[in-house]
C-alpha cells in the first residue's frame, strides 16, 4: 500500500513538473500579442495567410460543410 502512494505522489510531481517545462519549451507569444494568431490541429497562423487557388478552394468546401472560415483558412493552409 505504501508502495503504491509513493509511486502515486511520483507520478504526480513528474507529471506537474513536466506541464511547467512544456510551458516554458512554448514560444514567446509577446512577439504575436499584437497580431491575429490562432491554432488549430496543432498548427499556428499569425496575421493574415496568403493562400493559393487550391487552399482558397478547400476553404470555401470546408466554410460550406460548417466550419468556420479562420479554422478553414488555417487547415487548408497547412494540409491542402
């Protein structure tokens, strides 16, 4: 029983130690206050994105099916 605590408490500090440094290993965002940032699918855009004929296109589809425009011009920017 004992066991199991201590392997219990130790799990939880090296689980809260590790959000701390995930945090810290993050970009400054001081740089991006001012700018329009935004992240979906794990995929970061500031300001605005410059996309091509094809990406302008799944933008549209995808704005069509219901999703928004922002995260629509963020996706397609990365993965079309």
């Amino acid at each position: 029983m004992k066991k199991a605590m201590i392997g219990t408490l130790i799990a939880a500090v090296v689980g809260i130690a590790g959000v701390g440094s995930a945090s810290a290993a993050q970009p400054s965002h001081d740089q991006n206050a001012r700018q329009d940032c935004r992240t979906y699918s794990s995929v970061t855009r500031c300001g605005q994105v410059q996309l091509n004929d094809k990406q302008r296109a799944c933008v549209a589809s995808a704005v069509q099916q219901g999703m928004t425009e922002r995260r629509a011009t963020v996706e397609c920017s990365a993965f079309a």
